[in-house]
C-alpha cells in the first residue's frame, strides 16, 4: 500500500523543501518530490524526521529497570506522543543481577517489537563510574571494568547493547574502550572527575563522547578544561545535551551549540515521573521528590528530567538560538550517526524507515508514523 504525505514544507538533510510529498510504501519512504500542480490541500504545515531519543529511564510511571512485563510498551507509547520513533532504554547503577534482567527484557522487546516507538536495543549507564560526581547513582554499588564482565553484557543483551557508559579515569577504562568498540558498541564518558587529558586520551582511543554533558562530570575552568573543554574542542566527540532550563543555563546551551552545534545530540535522560503529576518517585532504588517537573534527592541534587524530546527542540531554538531545522536535527540525524543507523533513519530520504512527524509552526507534534503507520495521539 503506498501512502502519500503532503506538507507546505518537509525537512531533509539538505534543509526545507517547499510543497513536497512524502510516498511511502513498504513502511519505508520511496520518494521525495514536488506536489503536483494544480493540489491545493496540504495534509501538515511541516514534516520532520521522528525523533531518537538515544538516552532515556523511563516516564509515565514506569522504570526502564521495573520487572513489569508491559513496562518497555508503556515507555514505548509515551516516547510516541512527544514525537520519538525509536529509543534506546537506558539501564542505572544497580545490582549485576538487575542489570542482566534488563538487557535480557530489552532484548526480548527489540526481538518481538510492540506498541510505539521502536526500541533500538540498550543504553548500560552505570555501574563504571566513580564516586565524585555521582549524581543519583549509589556509589557503593560501582564496580571495576572487567572484559569478561563486558562481554557478559553483550551476550546477555543478544547484541542489541548498543552503548555503554563509564569514568574514563578508571583502572583498564582505555583498554575497556578499545575492547568495546571491536565488538561495535559506542562508549560515553561520564559521571566522572577525569581531567582534559584523561578525557581526550578516551577519545583518542576511541569514545564517543559525553554522558550528558555538564551533568556528572569536571566542568570548564580556564585552568583545567576537565571534561566539558575536552567534549567541546574535540571534534570526535558527541555531546549528550539535557536541553530543560534546569541541568544546564540556557547560555550554557548557546555556549555548547556555538562551539558544537553540529555534534549535540538531545536527549531526555527522563525518569519515571515524566508524564506525571508532581510528587514522590524512585530512581535507583532512592526515594525522590519531583516539584514544579524538577526530580530532585533528599540532598537536593538533581535526579533525572520529565522532559520530552519535542520540548527540548523548543528550547534550543528558544534559548540557544539555533534554527528549527538545527533543533530537529540534534534529536533526529544526530542521534542516528552517534549510533551509526543514519543509513536507516534519523532523516526523511528514499530508502530509509518511514519514521515521520509532523510539526506545526511552533514545532509541536500534530502526527507521527513509525515505518509508515499513524500512531493515535
């Protein structure tokens, strides 16, 4: 069945096209190209790529790490309505056990697909870091890096672990890094106190870039660059951006897409009360506290964010003034080259999934179709 999408304008790579269609056939778009003279309607005001939100706990009340057996299809469902057509379930600090439970899940789920945006595989942040900028994670349950333990991982996951992170500082974290990206897995670096060097030295073997960056790690002194100054100079490095108002100042984001616009990528790092009213919540096994959408500890650090992907489009072009189409890239394109799917999706091109939204002129979600099929918003 072919499906046909008319817009006023549709985002590609190469930037807006002004009434064009979408043809879709297969779940997969075939064709780009001029709406025909004398059509007057439009379906949308604007077609985008879908959104990859790479680095997300949950939302809607459920925990990427809860046993509940429909918890990655409420998550999945969610993540459709703030636009995202696939994700990546990302694991905590916990228990070997626990985790093991989780990439085992995951990897049912990518198996078996479900409701929602597609999970892509899994995200293993925790438990290689180290105690000095923790963040939510219980330091008393870090561990050293271990090959064998690593390899644990991605033959419990069926291969479908697709990123791991960890403190470049630790003993074995190179030869963890090199390890890692033979078997193809990406590497990110955080919740750590690693200085300019060590950074670049993770990077030079191979990481990939910044767990969140900002968040967890040495901060930018203009006699230590720490981690910040060694993600925002490296031009091998991605960086994780929390784009909320909270983890980092609005002209921290101006600051970040001036010097790596073109290498952010959004993320929600969202936890289980995303979606929901204020009050108590979990994360890592710790009570938190969410007040006015901000998760924070009985400490008052922060714990996680309720925010969505769309919203976080919004406020990169609100507060650190890039163009829409920047905005959308950093959730979209971005996220599919850092995990090297770009062939596949992350852009609207012949040949790639149908993974679609459409936007309004505020960057809101009107639709979204995930492999060419609507979802009900």
């Amino acid at each position: 069945m072919t499906r046909l999408l008319r817009a006023r304008r549709v985002l590609t790579e190469q930037g807006w096209l002004n009434d064009h269609q979408l043809r879709i056939q297969d779940g997969v778009i075939t064709a780009i190209e001029p709406i025909p003279a004398g059509i007057a309607a439009r379906d949308v005001e604007q077609l985008c790529p879908s959104y990859i939100d790479t680095h997300v706990h949950g939302g809607m009340g459920v925990d990427v790490m809860d046993n509940a057996p429909d918890t990655l299809d409420v998550l999945a469902i969610h993540k459709a309505h703030e636009g995202v057509g696939a994700f990546l379930p990302t694991t905590v600090t916990a228990p070997l056990e626990a985790i093991h439970r989780v990439l085992t899940r995951i990897a049912r789920r990518c198996q078996s697909g479900g409701p929602g945006a597609l999970v892509l595989g899994s995200y293993v942040e925790g438990p290689y870091f180290t105690p000095q900028n923790k963040g939510a994670h219980p330091p008393e349950l870090f561990r050293e890096l271990n090959i064998t333990e690593l390899d644990e991982l991605i033959t419990l996951s069926h291969n479908t672990l697709k990123v791991v992170a960890l403190a470049p500082e630790k003993p074995g974290a190179l030869q963890a890094i090199r390890h890692l990206k033979q078997r193809g897995i990406r590497v990110m670096l955080g919740h750590s106190a690693a200085t300019y060097e060590q950074t670049l030295a993770a990077l030079e073997t191979g990481a990939d870039g910044l767990v969140h960056c900002f968040n967890g790690m040495t901060g930018l002194h203009h006699r230590g660059p720490g981690m910040v100054g060694a993600g925002l100079t490296d031009k091998r490095a991605w960086l994780e951006l929390i784009a909320d108002g909270h983890h980092v100042h609005p002209g921290t984001l101006r600051l970040c897409s001036c010097c790596a616009k073109d290498r952010v990528v959004l993320i929600t790092d969202a936890m289980q009360a995303a979606g929901m009213p204020d009050g108590r919540y979990a994360l890592c096994g710790e009570e938190v506290t969410m007040h006015h959408g901000v998760v924070k500890t009985a400490s008052g650090g922060l714990a996680g964010s309720t925010l969505s992907l769309d919203a976080a489009v919004r406020n990169m072009v609100e507060h650190a003034g890039v163009t829409a189409e920047d905005a959308i890239h950093m959730a979209s394109l971005h996220p599919a080259r850092l995990l090297g799917i770009d062939r596949q999706l992350g852009s609207l091109m012949p040949g790639k999934r149908a993974n679609v939204i459409a936007l309004d002129g505020g960057l809101h979600l009107q639709q979204i179709w995930i492999q060419g099929q609507p979802l009900p918003l």
